[in-house]
C-alpha cells in the first residue's frame, strides 16, 4: 500500500519492502559518506524524526511510539507517551521542549526532554499529519481537516485558519512567526505572510505533495509522488519541476543551504543534492523499507526512518571508524 493511501486512511500497514526502480547515478561513497542502519529496538513503523542537534533527537510512530536518543542515535531509548495512537509528528525547539502529535487528534507535549509527555489536546474526529512549532508557544498542524490550525498556547487551545480548500493537508514549515507554506494531498502549495491570518495559493498540482522545505524567504523545495521534486528561488511565486530520476513516491525533505539537501521515500530511497537539486543523486540506503522521514542538523550529521522499525543515520566520510 501506498503512503498515499496510508495519509489518506491514517493508518499504517505491515507490509513487505517495495523494491527501488530508482534510475539515479550513484553518489560515490568514497567521496562523501555512507548510510548505516541503527538499532532502534522495536519493529513499530516510524513515521518522523527531529534532531536538535548532533547528539540529541526523537523519534515518533504506530500505536504511541517515542524514541529518544542521547549519542546520535548510537543507542534509542523508549519514552512513555501514555498513549496507543499512531504518532504521526514530532518537533522540538530545544532539547526540553517538544511535541508529538498524530491519531484521534492528539497532541503530547513535553517540558523535559521526554521523560513526561502529556495530553494537551485532542479530538477524535482529527488526525494530524504535521506540525510546527517556532516558539514554546506558537505553532501549527496539518492534516485530515481543510483548515491550517494555529496554537499560540503550546499546543492546549487552536484556532482554524481559512485555506479555502476542501483537500487535506499533508506538510507544513514556518520560518518564523509570520512566514510559512503548507502542502497538501492535491498537491496545493499555500504560503502566509502574516502567521496565517490568510493563506495565498502558489500553485495547484495533479499530484500529491507530501513535504516542503525552505532555508529562507525566497529559496525552497516541495517533493511528492511519483518522484516529484519542485523548487522556488522567489518564496513560492514561481516553482520549477526538477528532475529526480525517479519515479518512486517522495515522503521526507530537508535542505541545510542552498546548495545541499536530502529527499527519501518509497523502497528505501534517498537522494542527495550538492547544487540546490540541479541534480540529484542516489544514495545506498542498505534498506529497502519505506523511508518517511529525515533530519540533519548540519551536512555531516542526519537521520532517516521508516516502515518496520527502520533508523539510519548518515555518516560523513570524516566521522568513520577506522
């Protein structure tokens, strides 16, 4: 089953890996660094990863899953979430404070690195499928609902903002408090402005988009299905199609400049790009599970997860053991 359909009908499916068709050239591991898998301890599909910096990240998935690591992932340790619903989302603003949201609605706060997380609102007829923070307080979710939701209490109280569409929405990412983007399973790109008050329309797809990601107010990226990769040099004014070899499903991204960034998805691909995705490369991820998320904190340290449990971290060439 697609992710698609997974997004759509919220629900994650055990299934067996999907083989890559991926068509990209390789980027050589002798000339950069390799993917390794970790040991993440469960065999729970992992749906999202953050990592505050190189050391520190969290990891959220099925039936209420938290993983929480200290070395970079060389050890994962579980964290009570108190809760079985499918974990969807996690974002942290430091190494205390952070959130978790997924299933039924739910979103779990936490004010110490994980060691409590607590309910700080849910509604059973929602699910969310992203969220953003930019402050303890002020952040929003995406997900099976037309509107945008704003919280400016961290999380306990949110407001609805209008988008105009009846299609759910599947991303979002803020720069700050004013200026953010949001994508959605028709593949809509909107982008506000003013935090939301009202949300501008960039551009409408055919195919769904399942992340986007911006380094500042002009420069961009949107990837999606069936390999698709869009970029923006004028903050979403005009976006351009790039060519990502594949024809794969595309679920996590994330740029550190302008120059360098990482897209995973379906069969276990991973793609790198050194020039801003005027080409992007393949790289061997030594899974073949679905990929549905990935973090860097800078261009050596990164992380991806996935379908059965699966965590890789990225190892640049200078980090590797002799």
């Amino acid at each position: 089953m697609q992710r698609w359909r997974i997004l759509l009908v919220i629900l994650f499916v055990l299934q067996g890996p999907i083989l890559s068709s991926c068509s990209n050239p390789s980027d050589p591991k002798s000339k950069e660094g390799h993917w390794k898998l970790q040991k993440s301890g469960t065999q729970a599909n992992l749906s999202s990863v953050i990592f505050v910096d190189d050391r520190e990240g969290w990891v959220v998935g099925e039936k209420g899953t938290i993983l929480h690591s200290e070395d970079g992932g060389e050890t994962w340790t579980p964290q009570e979430s108190n809760t079985k619903a499918d974990l969807f989302a996690v974002d942290f603003i430091n190494t205390q404070i952070g959130w978790a949201s997924g299933n039924q609605g739910l979103t779990l706060q936490t004010r110490d690195g994980g060691r409590s997380w607590r309910v700080v609102s849910e509604d059973s007829e929602k699910t969310v499928l992203d969220i953003d923070f930019v402050t303890h307080e002020i952040g929003w979710s995406v997900g099976t609902f037309q509107d945008v939701l704003l919280t400016k209490s961290g999380g306990s109280q949110w407001e609805a903002q209008s988008t105009e569409s009846t299609f759910n929405w599947t991303s979002v990412f803020f720069l700050d408090s004013r200026v953010g983007w949001a994508t959605s399973m028709r593949g809509d790109i909107i982008h506000t402005l003013d935090g939301g008050k009202t949300w501008t329309g960039q551009v409408r797809l055919i195919h769904p988009l399942s992340s986007i990601y911006f380094i500042d107010t002009g420069q961009g990226w949107a990837g999606g299905s069936d390999g698709r990769l869009m970029a923006t040099k004028d903050g979403g004014l005009n976006w351009v199609q790039q060519t990502s070899g594949t024809t794969e499903n595309l679920w996590g991204l994330v740029f550190m400049d302008k120059e360098t960034g990482w897209a995973v998805g379906e069969g276990g691909l991973v793609l790198h790009t050194k020039d801003g995705g005027e080409q992007w490369l393949q790289s061997k991820s030594g899974t073949n599970e679905d990929l549905w998320s990935v973090s860097f904190t800078n261009a050596s340290h990164g992380w991806a997860v996935g379908h059965g449990g699966t965590i890789l971290q990225y190892v640049d060439k200078s980090r590797e053991k002799s």
